[in-house]
C-alpha cells in the first residue's frame, strides 16, 4: 500500500488522537474489561503489551477516548486501531461490544482471518470502518447496512466473496466505498446509485464482476470511479457527462467495454481517465485536451489526436495499440 493512500486512511484516527486528553482520566470500566477480552481473544500479542490492568486503558496503545455522545462523565473508546503486525486468529467478536467506538481500523494484518462478524452490528456509532489487507474469507454482510452512521467504508486486499449486497446503498452518509482486491462477483448493484449526493468514492477494482455499468450510474457525480480489472461489458460511456462537475478520477480500464468514444461527453474537472484494454472504438474527442493524466491504449481508436492542452505531452505508450489513431506523440497522419 502506499504511504499516501495509508495516510489517508489514518487520518481520522490522528485528529481523534489529537483530541484525546493530556490529563489522566479513567476510562469507563465496561471498555476496559471488553479490551482486555479483545487482547485474550487474540493471544495476548505484543502489539497490545501496553494493555495492563493497572493503567489506564485510555493510556494503551492502539485505543483513543473521548466522548461527545456519553451521559456519563467518563471518556470511552472511540477508536481503535491494529496495523502492521502479525495477530493471528479471527476478528474478536468482543469489538461489537464497544458501543461508543465511532473508528475501528485493522490494517495489514495477514494473518487475521475469517468473516466480519456480526456483533459489529452493535456500533452504533462507528463512521469509519477500515478492515484492509487482512486475509478476510466469505461474504462482505449484508448487515452492515445496519451501520447507519458510517461514512467510510474500506475492506480491500481480503479473499472476500460474492455479491456486493444492496444494504450498503441504505446507509444515509456513506461517502467511501473501496472493495478492490477481492474475488467479488455479480453485478454492480444499481442500489448504490442511491448514494449521489455524498460526493461518491467507488473503488471496486481488481474482481471478478460481470455486467454492465447500472443505468442509474448516470445520474451519479462520482468523485472517483474505480472499475478496472473486471470483466464488465457493454457502454461506460454513462459515467461521464458534461455536467459532471465532481467527477475527478476514472479508470475503467481491463475490462469489455465497447463504446464509441466520439459521442461521449466529459467535464472539464475530469482530471485522470484511464480506458486502456478495453474495445472502444471512434477517436479521442477534443474535450479530453485538458485531462492531466490519459490512457486509451489497446483499444479500437482511429483518427487523429486532438492538437492542443496536454494530450501531446503524454508518452506514445499512452496511445499504442490501436486501430488506426495518428499524431503526436504517435506517427504522423497520412
């Protein structure tokens, strides 16, 4: 993963990190004794060497409290958070049983494994749920459509199976969805065009979905787009649109898409667009001249390309190998 897309990620956690009192105050004694059945559950690894009895669990490593939502004057959990280590087992079921955790991140643990267990369906308040480069098996639940409150939802890099359920598009704020590298199935729901007005990140790239794009996609203003390295077929063509004023990052590219890209319309805020191995065929319109990064190699392009903006300034392996697209940087037109 790269540092970028790791910071990102860590973001929420270090600005509640930032939050978190100087001052010692006893952390609720019901957290305590859920922590302390987490760090059982998981053998009591070394990660979690801080977690003793005798100190102030608010004090552990891995743990941040505060409460804004509490009746109670003690702070609880809010967040945890286990990265880059070795934990084996299963996800501790006993998480469910933090009800004021509002961000649980379990990141690059490859030897953490099983399904998402159902006792999650009890934190109520979480908004972010990262459970990224696990070794996770089975379904992405259908339960966790009961998470009302969640704004970002990352599983990538698991062995997760199956369909993508429909309950993910009844979660009002849902802002974030990155299910790439997985073996997911089926096809896209057209559900999660129900999610538009959050300002939409899809990622859902490197799986084994089928399909075409649903139609109500065209009515979504995706902040980012990630569809590549499916089997997807038929007429992308509907994620783009002139009015699309959000719509920043697209890559649909490795899939079976098959469109003219003659007719289709781009907004002037798209920024990255990458098509590449995919059977599109008509020629480069001149509205992509100010895209800052394009790919639409082995495709079925012909023409010439658009002179003007930056689409000279790309490599020629951005262009290769198609049917008979001309120009700078490729050969010249005839």
């Amino acid at each position: 993963m790269s540092p970028t897309r790791l910071l990102l990620l860590l973001l929420p956690l270090l600005t509640l990190s930032l939050l978190q009192p100087a001052s010692a105050v006893l952390c609720h004694p019901e957290d305590k004794e859920v922590l302390l059945r987490i760090k059982s559950a998981l053998k009591n690894p070394s990660l979690l060497a801080s977690w003793k009895p005798d100190v102030d669990c608010c004090d552990w490593d891995c743990v941040v409290c505060d409460c804004l939502v509490c009746d109670s004057k003690s702070h609880r959990v809010i967040a945890l958070y286990f990265m880059q280590d070795d934990l084996p087992g299963q996800i501790p079921s006993a998480i469910g049983d933090l009800t004021y955790l509002q961000n649980l991140a379990l990141l690059e643990l490859p030897n953490l494994s099983g399904p998402i267990p159902k006792s999650f369906t009890k934190l109520k308040y979480l908004q972010y749920l990262t459970l990224g480069s696990l070794n996770l098996t089975g379904p992405i639940p259908s339960f966790l459509g009961q998470l009302k409150n969640l704004t970002d939802l990352v599983l990538f890099f698991n062995k997760l199976t199956g369909s993508i359920p429909d309950s993910l598009s009844t979660i009002p704020g849902l802002s974030a969805i990155f299910l790439d590298h997985n073996q997911l199935t089926g096809k896209i729901p057209a559900s999660l065009a129900n999610l538009k007005d959050n300002g939409l990140n899809l990622v859902l790239s490197h799986n084994h979905l089928s399909g075409e794009i649903p139609a109500t996609f065209a009515g979504v203003d995706f902040v980012r787009l990630d569809l590549s390295r499916n089997k997807l077929q038929g007429d992308a063509s509907l994620v783009f649109g002139r009015s699309k004023k959000s719509t920043y990052d697209i890559d649909i590219s490795w899939n079976e898409f098959e469109f003219n890209l003659s007719k289709a319309e781009f907004s002037k805020n798209l920024a990255y667009l990458d098509m590449n191995h995919n059977k599109i065929y008509g020629s480069i319109p001149k509205a992509l001249k100010s895209v800052r990064s394009l790919n639409v190699s082995y495709n079925r392009l012909c023409g010439e390309i658009p002179v003007g903006g930056r689409l000279q300034s790309f490599n020629y392996t951005a262009y290769f190998h198609n049917r008979c697209l001309c120009g700078a940087p490729l050969a010249s037109c005839k």
